[in-house]
C-alpha cells in the first residue's frame, strides 16, 4: 500500500494531474478501493488493487514527463529556428555588395593538347618466353 501511494503521490508531483489527468484518477480510484479491501480484511484484493493502482500512476507519471519532454522539444525548436535565422540574417550583411563573378569562358585562355600515340601492341607473354627456353 505504501508504494502504492508512494507512486500516487510522484505521479501527482510530476504534473499528472495535468497532463493524463484520466490515469491519474483512475490511479486514485484504485488506491481508494485497495484501502476500503484492506479495511475490510480482503488482502488479496487489496493487494491486486494496490498493483493496479501503482501502474495507472505509473502511466500517468510517464505521460506526464512525456509532455513536459515534448515542450522541452519544441522550446528548443523554437531556439534553434531563431539562431537559425539570425545566423543567415548576419551571412547575408557580411557578404559584399557586388561579388566579383568568374570570367567568362572566351576569356580564358585554352591550353594546348597534346596526343599522344597509341601504344605498340605488346607480345603476347607465351612467345617471348619461348624464345627464352629455346636458347
């Protein structure tokens, strides 16, 4: 029951009641109902209550986190789309108002080419070690 109450409880401190608000009341319901067993002498009910219980917290604990991690992420989204624009703000003033552009193709000056022939074909590798045998 005391960790049943225990993961209540951090649920609630988390935000659940704002962010699955659902869970978390079914969490408490359950906790509620494990304690009236308990009073009553139904352990085993109680303690399957108590289960139930923590795991509706705990749901509604990562729920809660989840949406906390979710504005985190679009704060920093947020963050980062402004330097990111005050960034290409501040590239475009440092260009220079009229960049020089390259020449032209007719102004430059070709080099000259050179071919060079075509290679003899080779002998095969077969005859000319045969004239080596062969002395």
């Amino acid at each position: 029951m005391s960790r049943a109450q225990s993961s209540l409880q951090a649920a609630q401190k988390a935000g659940a009641g704002d962010a699955d608000p659902v869970d978390l009341e079914f969490a408490r319901g359950k906790y509620q109902q494990a304690q009236t067993a308990l009073g009553n002498g139904k352990n085993a009910l109680a303690a399957d209550l108590a289960n139930e219980s923590i795991a509706d917290s705990q749901l509604a604990l990562t729920k809660a986190r989840l949406a906390t991690l979710r504005g985190q992420i679009s704060a920093q989204t947020k963050e980062n789309a402004r330097l990111r624009k005050q960034l290409l703000e501040r590239a475009a003033k440092a260009r220079p108002a009229a960049v020089p552009q390259a020449p032209s193709s007719s102004d430059v000056q070709e080099l000259p080419q050179t071919v060079l022939p075509a290679p003899a074909s080779p002998a095969p590798a077969s005859s000319s070690d045969a004239v080596q045998e062969g002395q």
